[in-house]
C-alpha cells in the first residue's frame, strides 16, 4: 500500500477523532455529513452504525440513498475486531472502476458519545493492481 495514502487516510482518522473528542466536551451530537465535510474532495466518506447499518456514504450521488440498509464489508469487519479497531485494505471499486485503498475505523461506545459505530474512508490507490486486489 502506498505510504503517503495510507498517511492521509489516518490523518483524516485522526481528523475525526479529535473533532468528535471535542463534541463529547462540549455535550453535542454530531451527523456525518458534518463529519464528511472535515475531509479533502477526493476522498469518500462512508458511515456505519455499530451494526453495520448504512449511514451515509459520499460516493454515491445520494449520499442518503442506501441508508438505513446493511453494508457488510471485510475491512468494516476486521476493524471491528481489531484490538486497535482500524483496518487497511486495498482493493478493487466497482462503483470507480479503480483500486482503492481504504482506512475503516470503528469508534467505540463510551458514555455520552456523539458517534458510535464505523467510518470507512478510501482514497485511489498509487499502487498498481493485483489479484488479491479483485475482493469486496
């Protein structure tokens, strides 16, 4: 995977996490096309709730469409059940029809917590393509 993506992906992560940090603080909720908003152009946004129930997804033209639906995807399980809840994968998109790399990480319920559940994010890959990229 591409060092500087894989950069960018968690800078966004990290991103997000200091502004839901500082919502906690401040006792307000939070949506997550306010959450969208925080990040570059060319990078998608996807949000899941804790039971991988579709939120919001930018690369959609809209972004509403499939809510509420079941999105149930490798890198969102694996974030899940990492002890450090994120997941890296790269692979192919049929939506673009390019390879993707994508960051997906799972935020814990705490105790007045404005989000709980997944945010997947993905940016073009740098890398070439490979077989094992072909996956969902």
């Amino acid at each position: 995977m591409s060092k500087e993506t894989t950069k960018r992906l968690k800078d966004a992560h990290d991103t997000i996490g200091k502004h839901l940090r500082e919502k906690k603080a401040a006792k307000k909720a939070v949506t997550p096309k306010e959450l969208a908003a925080l990040l570059s152009a060319d990078m998608r946004f996807g949000a899941y709730e804790a039971d991988y129930t579709e939120l919001h997804d930018t690369g959609r033209s809209d972004p509403l469409g499939k809510a509420g639906t079941p999105k149930i995807r490798k890198d969102i399980i694996h974030a899940g059940m990492s002890p450090d809840h994120i997941a890296e994968h790269k692979k192919f998109s049929n939506t673009t029809g390019k390879v993707k790399q994508y960051m997906t990480k799972y935020y814990p319920s705490e105790c007045d917590a404005p989000f709980e559940g997944f945010i997947r994010l993905s940016l073009p890959s740098d890398c070439p393509a490979s077989s094992g990229d072909l996956g969902s």
